[in-house]
C-alpha cells in the first residue's frame, strides 16, 4: 500500500477575519489525519492525504477577528514575508473573507502582503479555496479571471461590482468548482464547501463518516 501525500494547507490571514470562514474547515481538513486512529474503521481501507497546515498572517503578532476584541485571536506559524523568502511552496490556499473596506473612505483593507502571497503561490497551487468575501481576494489575485465563482450573497452585488469583469458569478450556489479553483458562499458555507472537498480528495465514504462526526448536514452546491 502506498504512503500517503502530504497535502500542505495556508490559511490566508490578517487582522478582520472570520473566525467561522477556516476554523471549521481546517477542523474537517485535519479529520483526515485521523486516518490512522481507530475513529477510522478498518473498512474504509487506504485514505489517500493526509494535511499539514500553516497559518499565515503578515506579522507573528496574533491575528484579530472581524468582531474584535470580543473574538479570540490567532497565532500565525508562519509570514507571508517567511514564506516567500524560503521558498515555499503550498498544495492548497484557502482564504477566508479578510477586513471589511474602510466605512469612510471605502479603501481596501486586505494587506497587500496577503494579496502579493495569493498572485505568488496560486500558479503552482493544487488547489485554491476561498469562503465568503475570501473571493473578493481571489479576484484582486487575479485567481478568477476567466472563472466561474461564487461568495457571500449579503455582499454578492458590493463584491461583483468591484471586481474584474472577466469573472462569471454565480448567484445561487452554495458552493462552485472551476478547475482548482473552490469558491464557497457565506461563512457556514465554507464547511459544506470543506466536506465536498473531502469527498474530492478521499472518496464519499470518508467524507460521510467526517461529516457525522462534526455534524454538518449535506448540502448540494
């Protein structure tokens, strides 16, 4: 039997994130290293991934939530900066949906870091994914030109408008796939988009079995 790949996973942050955009979904993700534990019964046989994840953020310094103080933060285990000076190379980018735009002016508070990350690592990504407003970054990336996508349907109109009009969004899905490139609806969203994902690399079977275990229930895209 052969070994299994090691798919590596970047969690794209910055201060303003949505907690609910990657925490569920690099929990669905990482049930997959639970292959080799006995809460994987011997019938499903070979599980072919297993994930190894970073998540970036553009300092060390822990990452704040959309909602503040009031939400917990996130300690980064690797810069965008580090990452691109080692060279590194990831399997999979998912993006979840950064800062609302400034209420006064408007202007774009994504970090410029994460975007220049996003252009850099997507030509030799397997695999990209975004949740929620996490394509609106995609788009500024340039990841969905030419694509079919989808994001957020409270922001749906705000986030067409301003991006690239080479981009076929979809209005009514919960989730759509265009190649390697994954795009959710709104925050929950993201991990009915992790488990079809799941089913993706490892079969329905074990996309099933992860999907009872955390609860979700199934939902067509």
């Amino acid at each position: 039997m052969s070994q299994p790949q090691i798919l590596t996973v970047a969690f794209c942050l910055c201060d303003g994130v949505t907690l609910s955009d990657f925490v569920p979904p690099s929990e669905i993700l990482g049930g997959l290293n639970m292959a080799d534990t006995p809460m994987f019964p011997a019938e499903f046989g070979h599980v072919p991934y297993r994930v190894k994840c970073d998540y970036l953020a553009p300092s060390m310094e822990p990452v704040k939530s959309l909602i503040g103080p009031a939400g917990i933060t996130t300690n980064p285990t690797q810069t965008y900066s580090g990452a691109q000076k080692e060279g590194t190379q990831y399997d999979v980018l998912w993006v979840p949906a950064g800062p609302p735009p400034n209420p006064v002016t408007g202007e774009d508070m994504t970090p410029k870091e994460e975007i220049e990350f996003i252009k850099a690592q997507a030509p030799k990504a397997k695999y990209i994914l975004s949740v929620c407003g996490g394509s609106a970054l995609l788009a500024q990336a340039g990841v969905l030109s030419g694509k079919r996508a989808t994001t957020n349907k409270a922001f749906f109109k705000v986030i067409e408008a301003m991006s690239p009009k080479d981009i076929t969004w979809v209005a009514k899905a919960r989730w759509v796939v265009d190649g390697n490139v994954w795009t959710s609806s709104g925050v929950s969203a993201g991990s009915d988009m992790a488990i079809a994902f799941v089913a993706h690399l490892a079969g329905d079977k074990v996309a099933r079995l992860l999907r009872g275990q955390v609860e979700v229930f199934e939902r067509a895209g």
